[in-house]
C-alpha cells in the first residue's frame, strides 16, 4: 500500500515543510486545519500515516486521537509538541499515541517518518 499522509497542522511553514518533504520522497500528503475537516480527509484518503501538532489548540490530545482512529483505523498516529510543553508529551501518551516526538525532533525524522 502507498504511503499517504494526513497532516493536523495549522502552521503555514510547517505545514509548507511536511508537504515540501512529502513532495521530495514522492509521497501523496493532504493537510487539515480543524478536526473536522481531518475526519473528513482520513474518511476519503485512507492515510497510513496521521501527524499531529499538539502545540495547537484546535487539535486536543484525546478527541484527535479518537476521531482520526476512527477515521482510519490502519493508520499509524504520530504526535508532536515543543520539547517544553510537557502537558502535551503527558497528554499524547495518556491519549495512546502510536509516537510522541518534540518538534525539533518531528522535523529531523520527518524523512524517516514519511518512508515508513
């Protein structure tokens, strides 16, 4: 199966970076902006991988991580928060999240995570 990804992230450089990176390994990537419109893109893309930003409000740790299982059950769900924001680290792994990274690490790995 091909590697489709489903990026929960509101930051415009970020996401512009994920979608870069996705672009270069040829991986097909979509974004979403709210949880709703993620539900909706995991529904009609199926993706294998789902990144999430948990510095971001409008993504919280357990319905995220709910909606998106439900969503696409195969997919494997990867969060991200800044390396100080250690209610969100607490929160992904209360949550069940199949990876809990900091950021600067999410975007070291990020070409490791889009091959896998």
């Amino acid at each position: 199966m091909a590697v489709m990804v489903l990026a929960l992230v509101r930051d415009l450089m970020l996401r512009s970076r994920i979608e870069g990176v996705a672009e270069t390994l040829g991986v097909a990537c979509t974004s979403a902006a709210t949880l709703e419109i993620a539900r909706a893109r995991a529904a009609e893309a199926s993706p294998s991988l789902v990144l999430v930003d948990l510095s971001d409000r409008h993504f919280p740790p357990d319905e995220t991580l709910a909606a998106m299982r439900a969503a696409a059950p195969a997919a494997r769900i990867v969060a991200f928060a800044s390396h100080v924001d250690l209610k969100a680290f607490k929160a992904a792994r209360a949550a069940g999240f199949d990876q809990a990274l900091s950021r600067s690490e999410f975007t070291a790995r990020l070409p490791e995570l889009l091959k896998a």
